[in-house]
C-alpha cells in the first residue's frame, strides 16, 4: 500500500507497515473513551454533579427547570444542542429506587421537555433513555438521569469520528435562557 501525498512529511505511518491479522470486521477507534473507562470508582455523593446543581443559581447549574422531586437541567457535555437531563434531587442510581412520585414527575418532565424542546428548536424527533450502571455507558452512574436528546434529520456527520469533536451550534448559556424562558410556568 503506498501512502498518501505528504503523509511522510506529518510522520504518519502506513497501516501495512504494522503487522496484524485481518478479518472481516472495520474498528472504529474510539481512545476518548478510555477517560471513562479508567476513571475508576463512582464519586462519593459529596462530588456528585447531580447533588450540587440545585445548590446553584440557575444559570451556573444549567438549570432549566425545578419541580417538586426531581429537576430538569441541560447536559454540560451535550451530543446535541438542546440535550437535557431530568434528575431526581435524591441521591439514587437506579430507576426502581425512585419513589411512584419521582417517577411520575420524571415522566411529567420528560413530556414536557419534549413540547419545549419541540417549540425552541423545530426538532424532528428524540432519543430518550437512562443508562443504568456504568457498564450501560453511564457518565454518573451513582445519580439517576434521564437523557433527553433533540434530533435533527441533518444532525449526524462525520466530526465525531474523525475529530473527537461534536459539532453544536449553539452555547449552552444561550439554549438554558431558551429552554427555560419556553417553560410552561
Ligand atoms: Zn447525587
């Protein structure tokens, strides 16, 4: 395999000149994830993200919304803009630890993030879901949260892949002020 045009001056190596076995599988390389992977033990709930929010003003916590048992605020680490959590303020990790209350208030603010979301950003659907333990991919396992992604028919490119990049058009001080100026009083 001959290398691309100029790859010798960015030091790069062609992949023939490693050795390996090949089969019949493409890898998709995703390094980043090793932050996650090795971060090593849950925090203690002293350094819960999700336990201090409520603590702070609205605008310093990305709060959007604050109910009676559970909050609704915006992901500092979006996969789209608009991406909103709903979590219980009690420190539980599993979905059949909250109270028939905090479930009912977690599905009341889903369904309204949803219409609010749908009003401020025209999206043309959702990915909603709670990953539950950290081997199901949760980023704080210990703290209950409802993702709560926007969908865009455009919205998928290639950033994430070959940048470790998302690409999100609008700040997050800037979608907190929308969201939360369209919720319903
Ligand atoms: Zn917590």
């Amino acid at each position: 395999m001959s290398q691309e045009p100029g790859a010798e001056d960015a030091g790069l190596t062609a992949a023939s000149e490693f050795a390996g076995v090949p089969d019949e599988f493409q890898r998709l390389w995703t390094p980043h994830r090793m932050a996650y992977i090795q971060a090593g033990p849950e925090p203690l709930a002293d350094d819960c993200p999700f336990c201090a929010a409520p603590g702070k003003r609205d605008e310093d916590g990305l709060i959007v919304h604050r109910g009676t048992h559970a909050y609704v605020l915006l992901n500092l680490f979006p996969y789209n803009s608009g991406h909103l959590l709903v979590c219980p303020y009690r420190h539980i990790a599993s979905y059949d630890d909250a109270t028939v209350h905090e479930v009912a208030e977690i599905g009341a603010l889903t369904q309204t993030a949803m219409r609010v979301l749908r009003s401020v950003s025209r999206c043309d659907g959702f990915n909603i879901g709670m990953n539950q333990g950290a081997v199901a991919g949760a980023g704080v396992a210990a703290h209950l949260h409802q993702h709560i992604v926007p969908r865009w028919a455009t919205d998928a490119n290639f950033f994430p892949i070959i940048a470790k990049t998302k690409a999100l058009p609008q700040l997050l001080g800037e979608v907190r002020e929308a969201v939360a100026g369209a919720w319903p009083a």
